[in-house]
C-alpha cells in the first residue's frame, strides 16, 4: 500500500479528532509539572481566597517571579485549573470553591494535587520501565524516584482522613469495638504510616505495628508517628508480608489492614496467607484496593486509564521484582481478590465498603 493510497483511506474528521484528544493530553502531561509547581511553591494556597489577582499581585503574594506566574496562569487558566477574569486589558485570575477544595486545601477530602507528585514521581523512571518491557524484570518500589513516596502519602491520605475511621472500620462486623476496647493491630504495607498514624490517635487503647519491606518509609512512618504523638500505642518494623510475625505479646493480631498494595506483590497469596497465620482466632483481615470491575471492559474509563497506568509503571514492576512475580496489576477486580483471599484460606469474604476510587474487602475464618 503506497502512502499516497493509505492517506486517501483516512477519515480525515476521525484522524482530527484523534489528534485533538493527544493534544489534549501533551497540555495534560506537561501540566502536569506546572501543577505539581504550582502546590510545591504555595501559589494554589496563594489565591486560596478566591478573590481574582493578576500576575504581579500574586508575585507581592509569593514572592516568585512575575515572568513565570503570567505563563503558569494562563497554562492553568487553559486547563481548567484557575478561571480567567478578563478586566479591560488586565487579566486576572482565580480559584472557584471547588478548584481550591482540589488544590489549595490539604485537609479538603478532594484535596487533589498531590496526584500530580505520584504522577511526575512515576514519569522519572520511564527509561527504567521502557527496559524492563525489553527484559521482564521487575523495577522494585524502593528503586522509584523519592518524589514518589511523598506523593502517594500526600496524596492518598485526604481519603483515609475521609473514610477510614468513620466508614470503612465501622463497615466491618465487630472490629470497633474491640478497637475501642484495645486489641492489637498490623498495618501491612504501611509505607509513610499515614493509615496507621489516623487509627492509633483514633483507638488510644488499641496498640498498632506499621510494616513495610522499604526502611526508608519505615524511617519516615516512625517520625509520623512522634509528629502525631501517638509513639505509645504504635511500633513500626521492616518486613515483608510473608514475613509478618504476630505481635511482640505473642497473641495473635485482632486486625491486619493492608491499603492499596496487595497487587504490588510477587505473591500475593502468599501474604494474605500469612496474615492469615498471624490473626486471633476470630481476627479480621480488611484489604483496601482500587476500585475495578473483572473485565478490561468494565475499566475503559478515565479512572481506568489511571489505573491501568499505574499498574505499568509502578505496580506490575513493583510485584515482577519480588518472589512469585504473579503481577495481578492495579486493576484487579472483585473476582480475582476473592479468589485470591481464599485460595489463602479465608473462608468468609465480602465488600464491606467502597469509594468511588476503593473496594474495602473483609476477610475471615
């Protein structure tokens, strides 16, 4: 086929039109930078007032440079980001409630930006990933580019501050008021501890081990913790799932957690299987996973999209550089991860919650 007929055979109204979507996501990919720029430097929480300002009122604010804030306005602008407010032959710009709820306000449970952080985190280490493509091999959590780390805290902890205490623990048989009482907890997985931190200031009386195979979030989790004040009730160890022990008394854990990670594993059965092993009696596993249906198909959806995005350049990498590499990827739905918990033994398994963005399973005997 010469090139000549291969272009007379082209819609040329469909190849626009796909043209115009990858122009639209080149505008989202590099602004991606000028958001993470834009919550890194405060000018977000600058204009947090939502009162319109121009380029030069926002330098006074910030004390950074007008020729960067007029180009970074518009881009923003542009995005949908901020709203222009053309006045005369003066441009300002603001933030309506519901953009600075996404990027202005940390403890808003829209509190967005910080995506942005995971996103340009991830981005850094394509040349790693596009080799791992040529060889199989897998690209660990711990080899990812640090900005990583802080983005997935950042940005997966206004959810936790949202749900956790006051709808996904409530959501499971019995569990509250045991941890009301005191029982003994193991957040698996736990990285900057952002989950483990929220339970031990909720439950005082409930006593709480962080664990994550990477001793450098282990680090940070342990100085979350004394930040919070809750260094009496918590503890924090580095291992790995399946070499999770029960806790220092002996006893079996009353409660395991494990937020957003068992996908990340090389065998996930076998730590939700040794979990298992370390539970009381009548002990409860909750798992938190991204929200998926059981086919591609019922994931061809923006949410999706980050989702299956992810799962190449951060969690297939992530499970194909451990023991088993079974590389379930981000998107595993409820079928595979009830099959999953009980080919691990947990005879009783169900959604217990969910998010727009979360399945809460809870398993038990």
């Amino acid at each position: 086929m010469t090139a000549t007929t291969q272009a007379r055979e082209l819609d040329l109204d469909l190849l626009n039109a796909f043209i115009g979507q990858m122009v639209g996501d080149l505008g989202a990919t590099v602004s991606a930078g000028l958001v993470l720029i834009g919550d890194r430097l405060g000018i977000y929480r600058a204009m947090a007032d939502r009162t319109p300002v121009t380029a030069e009122t926002l330098a006074e604010r910030t004390g950074l440079a007008v020729a960067y804030l007029r180009p970074w306005l518009a881009n923003q602008a542009a995005g949908g980001y901020v709203t222009h407010h053309p006045d005369n032959d003066t441009d300002r710009y603001a933030l309506t409630p519901e953009q600075a709820a996404a990027l202005a306000d940390p403890d808003s449970p829209a509190y967005f930006a910080p995506s942005m952080q995971v996103a340009v985190g991830a981005l850094r280490d394509v040349d790693a990933i596009a080799d791992r493509f040529r060889t199989g091999a897998g690209f660990g959590w711990h080899e990812h580019d640090p900005g990583l780390f802080v983005g997935t805290e950042r940005f997966f902890k206004p959810g936790y501050v949202t749900n956790l205490v006051d709808t996904w623990l409530p959501a499971l048989d019995g569990v509250v008021p045991k941890l009301q009482a005191g029982a003994r907890v193991a957040d698996v997985g736990c990285g900057h501890a952002a989950s483990t931190v929220l339970m031990a200031a909720a439950y005082p009386r409930s006593t709480f081990v962080g664990a994550d195979y990477h001793h450098d979030s282990i680090a940070v989790a342990q100085h979350r913790a004394d930040e919070a004040g809750v260094t009496a009730n918590t503890s924090f160890v580095t291992v790995d799932a399946l070499d999770l022990t029960p806790n220092p008394t002996g006893d079996g854990y009353d409660l395991v957690t494990m937020f957003d990670c068992l996908h990340d594993m090389g065998d996930p059965v076998g730590a939700a299987r040794r979990i298992r092993a370390t539970l009381a009696p009548d002990g409860v596993f909750m798992l938190v996973e991204p929200r998926a249906g059981d086919h591609v198909a019922d994931n061809l959806n923006p949410l999706g999209r980050v989702f299956y995005g992810a799962s190449t350049l951060i969690c297939t990498p992530s499970s194909l550089a451990q023991p088993g590499q079974a590389a379930i990827g981000t998107q595993a739905g409820p079928a595979t991860i009830t099959n999953l918990l009980r080919e691990a033994g947990f005879r009783t398994v169900r959604i217990a919650a969910e998010t727009p963005v979360n399945h809460v399973y809870e398993a038990r005997d």
